[in-house]
C-alpha cells in the first residue's frame, strides 16, 4: 500500500543500543511531551486552568466563586477536541494511513493509562500509557 502524500518524515532512524528508533518514533514522543507540558501549564499556570480545576472538584462552589460553568465546560470541550485530532494526526502518521476503526482502540489504552496513572494526574495518565 502506498501513502500519499509520501511521508513527512523519512523512515530511517538511528539506533540506541539494540533497538532502532524511526525519526517518527522520536518526533512522535517530543510532540506528545510538548503538548503533555502545554496542558500541564495551561491548567496549572492560568486562570481558566484554576476555573477548571475548581469546577472538577466542586461545581456549585465553583458557580458560587463566579466562574462561568459553561464556559469552562465548552472550554474543557474545545481543549479535548484539539487534543484527539492532534493525536489522530500523529496516529496516521505513525501507521501512514487511516481507517475509521482505528480510534476505538486507542481510546480504550488512554481510558486504560489514565486509570493506572491516576484520573487528575495528567504527568501520571501519561506515564500510565
């Protein structure tokens, strides 16, 4: 089966002692790592990351403090949404195609990674995977 367009990235790679790591494999792991300290500053470091944490652990307290549930909620949404066609973009580049059917498992390994590493932990969740 060919790809088009051809691959991004080229398919050789280096190897670090006995195993070989494809230039993919390595882009891949510093995009993850990228986004993983993206939202790890988003919600730890703003104002709409305190909103959400907040709204986690106490939704009336939350909406009594003034924070706009909706909003947070459509936020939360819309940051999720970014987060699976990121890794839906990454997942076609690793397999270098693309099927419907490839989703369901993914998302059965991060509901399984996110339930090792700890459900609020997202360093965790992604060390469970």
């Amino acid at each position: 089966m060919e790809a088009y367009p051809p691959s991004l990235l080229p398919s050789t790679g280096m190897f670090l002692g006995p195993v070989h790591v494809t230039y993919v494999q390595l882009a891949l792991v510093f995009v993850s790592l990228l986004l993983m300290g993206g939202l790890v500053a988003f919600v730890q470091g703003t104002t709409l990351g305190t909103a959400m944490r907040a709204l986690a652990v106490d939704h009336d307290a939350a909406r009594l403090m003034g924070i706009n549930v909706n909003q947070v909620i459509r936020l939360a949404f819309v940051l999720g949404a970014m987060l699976a066609a990121a890794s839906g973009v990454m997942l076609g580049l690793y397999y270098v195609q693309i099927q419907f059917t490839m989703g369901f498992l993914l998302g059965l390994r991060a509901f399984t990674a996110a339930v090792l590493g700890g459900i609020g932990n997202i360093p965790g969740a992604m060390a469970g995977g």
